[in-house]
C-alpha cells in the first residue's frame, strides 16, 4: 500500500515539472462609451450616464503613446472626416476686428485768450454739439476790463484833440489791437465803439464746431490765460482701429482699400488704410491698423463694435477647413492620420484665413492625411484616455510665432 502510494506521488510531481507556466495576461480589450469617453469597463454594460450600450476596443499593441486610436463605432458617431492637405489659393481677403473711435486730428480744444472768473456757462454737458460762432462763455476779467477803457478813452481823445498836434490813430490801433488779442471779435469792439459802455462780463464765441468731449471748467472757476475750456470732437469722419497679429502686418496692403462692417447697422462702408501703428504690444503682439471712414447722418458712433476686411496678395499655399485647427491662445494643432482609425497631434503655423479655409505654412506636408471634422472631439478622447493635454509635448520653440 505504501509503495502504491510513493508511485502515485511520484507521478504527480513529475507531472507538474514538465507543465509550462501560464501567466495571466491582462486584457486587450475595454469597452467605453462613444459620447462619454471617459468611461472604460473590463466587461460589456451600458453607460453610466447616457445609457448607451458600451462599444469595444481593443488596445493596440506597437501604437505611438501620444497617438489616440478610435473603434469604426466612435469614428462614425464622432463624425471624424478625414481629407489630405492640398495647396490652393488663398489670400483674397483678411477679416479683422475693430473698434470705431474718434478722429483725433479733427479734434479742437477752446481756450482762455485773457485769466478771469467763469461766470457763466452756456455748454455743460460731454456730448453737447457747439457750432462755430456759438456763444460758449461769460467771462469777468479786471484786465480786459481795464483795455476796454483804454480803448474807450483813445477814441474819445481822437475826437476831442487835434490829430495835426498829436496822432492818435496809432494809440485807438494799439489798443483795439490789445482787445482783438484777448479775444473780442471785430463786431464786439464796433460795438464798444458805439455805445462807449464797457460791460463788466464778456461774452466769448466757440472758435470751432464739434461735440463736447471734456469740458475742463465749471461756472466760478479761475481760468487762467491759455486755460482749456472745452475739447470738442469733429464726427463728420471717424477712425476704426483694427487689430491685426504682427506676423500678419506684412500681408497687408498699407496704401490699399478696406471695407468695414458694421453689425450694429446693418451696413458696410469703405475706407482708406491710413496709418499702421510701428509699435506692437509687447504682450499680445498685436498692432493697430486705422481706416477713416465718412460718418454720414452721424450714424457711427465712437466705441461702436466694426470688422474690418483687408485685400490681400493672392498666393497658393497649403490650405485646411478652418474647424480643422484647434487654437488656444499660444500654439496651433491639427490630428493628422498614421493608421487606420489612429490619430496624432502635430503642431502647425498658421497664415491668412479666407473664408473657411486657413493657410498653413509649416508643420505638414501634401498629402497629409489630417481630421478635418471632429479635432476637438479627438481632443477631449485623447485627454480622458490619457489622462494629459496632446499639446503639452509639442516644443514651441520650432515654430514660427
């Protein structure tokens, strides 16, 4: 009995060292859902939070850490297109934004001619239309008064003394000019010469038309000799500064027509390009480029939202669908095709847009297979299987800002 025992034992044991070890693989295969990617079961179900059933993918070994791989299902509901880069034409027209402002070299400022006391204003308030010749302001001046009766005086002598003993036509000239100096008009001074009454206010005239943009004075203020009273805003012609990308200032025709639409009107008008800011922003990299435009009926106003469409050089270059770049403020990608459903982002720099279509000037080739439908969907599959930004790993620094 024993020695049945020890054979059986013996065969078993045998039996056990010539048996190969199987490991325990860990599974191929996951199952998620095509709307909420970022549920991932080891076992079919249904979504968690949708409730569609969960589609299987299998993972698939050899492929790229930073490429993302999509079962024919997520492909179809994901409505991933996919077409190859090709060159065309582009560059027939650019679209900035902008902003309608003030003409600043139609704008006039109204001084003080003489120091005195504000007595009364006839404009108080910032918007307030002045037109030329208006009456503005009250003025009491001591000094003014004092060559009003000077002025008074001369013609007075001039009538009563012989002009053969003395000339005074040079003395009523020396003191009429005095008064043009500080501000009386001709009219005002005929007046004075009539009546012989030199009133203790003076009455002063807006020297140019325009709407009050800053009114510097109030009524019992001191205004001083050269003293601002009011700045005044000529809206017969306004600026709309448009912002362009220095990358993109040499793409623009700086002695060429612009047309700007105005969405808050309904309307377009056209304009010159006049001026291109040298200075960029430091920060944001942006220039102003201003057109002048009429502002017929006063219809534009200052801080009016506008677009601003620039004609551009036509050029052939390689071009994709606009929807096809994801932007994000520093950098440019696109999710080109290495494999059958497999994708991967690359960095691209970008040109003209015209429009739907983009230029592109570095980081692909003809013939490219790229997503030009559904790039940020393969964004958001990428972030959730990975667990990381596609665009972390691109380096900058080689590419063209």
């Amino acid at each position: 009995m024993r020695y049945l025992i020890a054979i059986t034992l013996s065969l078993v044991l045998l039996a056990c060292k010539d048996k190969k070890t199987v490991a325990i693989q860990p599974s191929d295969v996951f199952y998620t859902c095509s709307m909420h990617p970022q549920i991932m079961q080891d076992r079919p179900g249904k979504c968690p939070i949708c409730g569609m059933d969960l589609i299987r993918v299998e993972k698939r070994k050899g492929t790229n850490d930073d490429a993302i791989m999509l079962s024919d299902q997520q492909m179809q509901l994901g409505n991933i297109q996919v077409d190859t880069v090709g060159r065309g034409i582009i560059g027939d027209e650019t679209v900035l934004t902008a902003t309608v402002n003030m003409d600043e070299t139609k704008a006039s400022t109204v001084s003080a001619r003489i120091s005195g006391r504000m007595e009364k204003l006839y404009f108080k308030n910032t918007g307030d239309y002045v037109g030329k010749g208006e009456r503005l302001y009250d003025l009491y001046s001591e000094q003014l008064n004092t060559a009003k009766q000077e002025y008074i005086l001369a013609l007075e002598k001039q009538e009563t003394l012989d002009n053969s003993i003395i000339d005074l036509t040079q003395l009523v000239r020396s003191a009429k000019n005095k008064l043009l100096l500080w501000g009386m008009s001709e009219w005002q001074i005929g007046d004075l010469a009539k009546t012989r009454k030199a009133a203790a206010l003076t009455p002063f005239y807006s020297t140019a038309s325009g709407y009050i943009t800053t009114l510097e004075i109030q009524e019992g203020d001191y205004v001083p000799e050269g003293g601002t009273i009011v700045r005044l805003g000529d809206l017969s012609s306004l600026w709309v500064e448009a912002q362009v990308y220095a990358s993109r200032l040499s793409e623009i025709d700086r002695n060429g027509a612009a047309t700007v639409r105005l969405p808050q009107l309904g309307k377009e008008i056209t304009g010159n390009i006049q001026f291109v800011n040298p200075e960029i922003n430091a920060e944001t990299r942006i220039s102003l480029v201003r057109i002048s435009v009429p502002n017929f009926n006063n219809q534009l106003k200052p801080g009016m939202q506008a677009y601003v469409v620039v004609k551009n050089r036509v050029r052939r270059s390689l071009t994709l669908p606009i929807d096809a770049v994801i932007r994000n403020g520093t950098m440019n990608t696109v999710w080109i095709q290495i494999d059958k459903n497999t994708f991967k982002s690359v960095m691209v720099d970008i040109g003209l847009e015209s429009d739907d279509r983009i230029e592109i000037k570095s980081g692909l080739k003809e013939g490219d297979a790229v997503a030009i439908s559904g790039a940020y969907l393969l964004n958001s599959e990428y972030i959730f299987k990975k667990g990381a930004n596609p665009m972390a790993g691109h380096d900058m620094g080689n590419m063209k800002m």
